[in-house]
C-alpha cells in the first residue's frame, strides 16, 4: 500500500513517532516529565509506565508494518485490485499541508516545549 499511498503512509509514520514518542517530539518530553515526576514519588510504578510505552511502541511499529509493507492476507487477486482502487488516492495538497503544519507543531513543541510549559506554569503552580 506504501507505493499507492506514499503521502498518507509518510504522514502516518510521522505519526507513529509521535505515538510512540520518539526525542525531538511533543509526545516524549510530556512522557519525560510525567516519569521524572513519578520517580519521585515511586521507583516501580514509572519503570511499569516504561515497559508499557516499550510494548505499545512495539506493537504500533508492527501494526504500521503490516498495513503498509505487508501483503494482503487471505485476498484473492481480485479482491486486492478492487481493494487498491479503493484507496489509491493520496492526500491532496490541502489535506498534505495540514498534515505538515500538525508535523511541525509537534516537533516544535518537542525541541522547543518550554513554550507550552511557560504557558501554563501559573497554573501548575496554583495547584501544587
């Protein structure tokens, strides 16, 4: 599917990355600071939270695998071509420039997050 979807199948794996919160994304320094926070109080339950965010990484990257580099499973011939007619538009330029500017957004926020987190630092501090 990757070769007639190659705009959407590239957003999505941007996508991933963000899920799976890769450095340099919004995703990872929010999951750092929750971690950094709970090491604090506990050492077992943000060492829990890390084996969780390595088994929800792992299964996302396989399940991007299969849908985009996979063969289709238990398709006759038939069936995939009107399958591939189905789904051989890509994205628009419309559509691939809003993708591009959520893109931006988070990598913004994760090489600059201290933007976001001057924002709500008020608060956070009312609460503590």
């Amino acid at each position: 599917i990757k070769n007639l979807i190659p705009r959407l199948s590239a957003l999505l794996l941007v996508t991933v990355f963000v899920s799976i919160s890769l450095p340099g994304t919004g995703s990872f320094a929010a999951e750092f600071l929750i971690l950094f926070s709970a090491f604090r109080h506990s050492t077992w339950l943000p060492a829990l939270a890390l084996l969780g965010l390595l088994i929800s990484a792992a299964a996302l990257v396989r399940v991007y695998h299969r849908v985009f580099f996979g063969p289709p499973a238990g398709a006759a011939a038939e069936d995939v071509a009107v399958r591939h007619k189905i789904i051989s538009r890509d994205l628009s330029v419309p559509e691939m420039a809003l993708g591009l500017v959520v893109v931006a957004l988070w990598i913004g926020t994760g090489l600059f997050p201290m933007t976001v987190l001057e924002a709500v630092q008020n608060t956070v501090l009312m609460y503590r």
